[in-house]
C-alpha cells in the first residue's frame, strides 16, 4: 500500500471509531445505580477549606424534601442555620432551630444545592425537565451532557458517567449572581449499601474560586 493510501485508510479508520464512540454515547439515557432509589434520607458532615478560610457543612437531607442545613464558619466562629421544608419554603433559625426569619427563593435555591449527595443519586427531584443534550470533553473524558432546569428556571448541565452510572460533574447558574457559574465536581468517591457516594468535591464558582468538601460522615438510611 502507498503511504499516502494507508494515511488515508487510518484516517478513514480513526473517524470511524470515533463516529461510533460518539453514537454510543448520545444514545444513552440518565441510568442511576438502582440501588438509589431506595435511599429515605441522608445526612452528611464536610470540613471545607475556600479562598477565605475553613468551615464545616452539615446537611441532612430527606426524599420528601426537607433539608435542615448547618454551617459552622471558623473564620468568624459564626453560626448558619437554614430549613428547607417539604413545601418548598425556607426558613433562617437560630442555634435553638427558632425561626429568626424567610429565606429568599434564591436563598433557597442555593441552599438546596448543597444538598450534594441527594442531587448526585435523584438528580430529578431538583432539576427539571433533564434531557440528552450533546457530548462534551471534561478533563480529557467524553460525557454524554444532559440539560435540565432549576427551580428558578436557570439552566443546568449534568455530565454523565454511562459506565459507571454515577454523575461526574453539575453545571449550575448562581442563584444569587446569575452572571456566574458554579461548577460541582465530584472528585472522588465512597463505598455505602445504597452505592457509592461523593467523598472529596469541589464546588467552583465563576471559575476561579475552589470549595473543597471532604466528607467525614456520609449516613445514608
């Protein structure tokens, strides 16, 4: 064979594989572990290190939609209390879980995305209308990209993993500054009965500001 036939035969070759890697992938629908589907509730503890300094995280977080959120800030030594109730409504409390005031619906959004290990494993009890969108390279992956919406109508990006069934990573829209993005990464994770859950993420906002959440306790029931 001419070189300049086999040149042509790889490069016939490689678009061919890579034509078929592409169909496989947008082929594919949003398959959790199975095993996620029977999770009630899950409450997680993180430390977090961000460009400010370090705080703790406590969220716990259940199938009906209540989240009681805690934020214990070692910068300050201040305390951040929220609840989520099933309904939807938001709630600032005290260290006594006395109401001291409404959240926002913008303040709700953002605090439901902190809920990391309940959106990792039912991604359609907070975004809507989720849909196969295209493929996109992330970190040298390819990874089937669904779109969806949340609560306040802003657009979401979830990269999917098809052969692990897990999420690699959410695209979301800054609730509280619509001109960002916050991306949440899931890094690695851990061994549980209902599958595996994130350990290590990190939530970047706008593309320069780095949230590491190193979970210490993942119960989920």
């Amino acid at each position: 064979m001419k070189p300049i036939q086999s040149i042509a035969s790889f490069l016939l070759l490689t678009t061919f594989i890579l034509s078929c890697k592409s169909d496989r992938l947008s082929n594919v629908n949003l398959e959790l572990d199975e095993r996620y589907a029977s999770i009630n509730s899950i409450q997680t503890i993180a430390n977090c290190t961000s460009p400010a300094g370090q705080f703790v995280t406590e969220v716990n977080s259940k199938s009906d939609g209540d989240c009681l959120f805690i934020q214990n800030n070692d910068i300050d030594s201040s305390t951040f209390i929220a609840h989520i109730t099933p309904d939807n409504i938001g709630f600032i409390l005290d260290e006594n879980h006395a109401v001291l005031d409404t959240l926002s619906d913008k303040g709700i959004e953002m605090i439901k995305g902190h809920e990391i290990h309940r959106i990792m494993t039912s991604p359609e009890s907070f975004y809507n209308d989720i849909r196969y969108n295209k493929t996109e390279d992330y970190l040298g992956t390819t990874y089937p990209v669904f779109s969806a919406e949340d609560g306040l109508n802003n657009p979401i990006k979830i990269f999917y993993n098809p052969d692990k069934k897990r999420l690699k990573k959410i695209e979301l829209v800054n609730p509280l500054d619509t001109s960002q993005i916050i991306e949440i990464v899931n890094n690695t994770w851990m061994n549980t009965s209902f599958g595996k859950m994130p350990k290590e993420v990190d939530i970047i906002q706008a593309k320069k500001d780095t949230y590491r959440f190193s979970f210490i306790k993942v119960d989920v029931n």
